[in-house]
C-alpha cells in the first residue's frame, strides 16, 4: 500500500493536469454558459502549460547556466521558455475574449447559449 501511494506523490504534476483536464472538458461541454466554458477553456491551457513544465523538470536537475568543470545534471530551458510565452498568450485571448463576451452580453442581455439560435450550419 505504501509504494503505491509513493507513486501517487511522486506523479502529482501530472494527478492535478488530468484532474484540470477533466474539468475543464466537462466545463466547455456540460454548460451552455459562455463563461464557463471559457474557464473551461482556460483549465485545459493550464493543464497543457502544467504538462510541458513538468515534461522539462528534472529532479536533480539545476538552472542551466554553465560554470567550466562543473559536471551537473541541467534542466531543459525550452519548454519553461515556450510555455511563459504560452501564458502571455493565454492571458491577452483571455482578455480579448471576456472582452468579446461582455459585449454580447451587453447586445443580448445574457451570454447563455440560445437553443435553436438562428446560426446556419456550413
């Protein structure tokens, strides 16, 4: 029973980014609320941005600045590089679209989802 749950705390980057996945899926297709499947949409892009995070961290790894004669385990700069620009992005759609919603709500009075709205289908 203890190995088990050894493994368990050892994997709990990647416990919470399914557990945000999930979420964030039933969020996006559970509601016909805009904002809510917003924040769905929002827990899905952490849980990718948690995932490649986790992907570049070593456990005994240190910041990856070279010293001569120094024989160390690094960790990988790139995804912790991609994944702040991941953020930066994520943040200003965030914006744009609760800006977006906010106008609809304004044009409408409400950001539900109509059923049986008047879009045509392609």
């Amino acid at each position: 029973m203890e190995s088990v749950i050894d493994y368990l705390i050892g994997r709990g980057p990647y416990l919470l980014l399914v557990v945000l996945t999930v979420l964030g899926v039933y969020l996006m297709t559970s509601h016909r609320n805009y904002l809510k499947a917003l924040i769905g949409l929002y827990f899905v892009q952490s849980a990718v941005i948690l995932f490649f995070i986790a992907l570049g961290f070593r456990t005994d790894g240190t910041i990856p600045i070279l010293v001569p004669g120094q024989e160390l385990t690094l960790d990988n700069p790139l995804p912790h590089a991609m994944m702040l620009t991941a953020i930066v992005v994520g943040v200003a759609t965030l914006g744009l679209a609760i800006s977006i919603l906010r106008r609809i709500q304004a044009e409408t009075g409400s950001i539900e989802e109509q059923q049986g709205s008047d879009r045509t289908a392609p």
